[in-house]
C-alpha cells in the first residue's frame, strides 16, 4: 500500500467523506457568500489538488492500473447559496483531467423548480 510522505502538509477540509479502502473519496469545502474571491479559489485549488492525489492514490491500490479511467473522484465547493461539484479522471496514461460537473443555487426568494434542481444536483 502506498504511504503518505513524511513531509506531506497536513489538510483540513469542512467535510470529508472516507472509505476504508479507498481512503477520501469525496470532499467539501463551504464558504459564506462574503467571503472573498480569492478565498473561494484558494479552496478550489486545494479541493483540486486532493482529487488528484486521491486518483493517485487508487490507482496505486487496483488491481490492475488500467481499471483507473472507471474511476471518478469528485469535490464540491459551496459558495453562499451556491453549489458546484467538480470531478476528476484519469486517463489510462496517466493524465489527469480536471472539470466542473454540474452547479447549482438554492434562490433568495422560495421558487419551488429552482429548489427542485438544487436538490437534484446535492
């Protein structure tokens, strides 16, 4: 079983999904909805950077290496009322693909299709 390096910095995240013999295999992050752009992309930036580790890391355990473009790792990002998942893939030669996969906001004012999506998407 691979191990995590001795000088690997350690992450929080606001919510972790783990599976005990996957590891993390979903995270979240929230933000309130005044809290600063760059704050929201630092967040998105690390989210993306677990889902890449976490692809390396399952490829590192399967059986056979090639079973890894089956395999979809994703994160969410909440932003005020807003949600965004993003997914990661990787391609049987080792390239990482990085992508939002769907996206969501709950409305100011109740409007039941729009709830309706957003529950959807969670």
């Amino acid at each position: 079983m691979k191990q995590i390096a001795s000088d690997e910095k350690d992450v929080k995240v606001d919510l972790i999904l783990f599976n005990t013999q996957l590891g993390d295999i979903f995270s979240c992050e929230d933000k309130p909805a005044e809290a600063k752009q760059a704050d929201v992309e630092a967040d998105i930036k690390k989210a993306q950077d677990l889902r890449q580790k976490r692809l390396l890391y399952i490829k590192s355990i399967l059986p056979h290496p090639s079973l890894i473009n089956t395999v979809e790792v994703i994160s969410s990002q909440f932003y005020g009322l807003s949600l965004t998942i993003y997914g990661s893939r990787m391609t049987e030669t080792g390239t990482i693909i990085h992508y939002q996969k769907g996206a969501a906001s709950l409305p100011p004012v109740f409007s039941m299709p729009e709830v309706a999506h957003f529950l959807l998407t969670v």
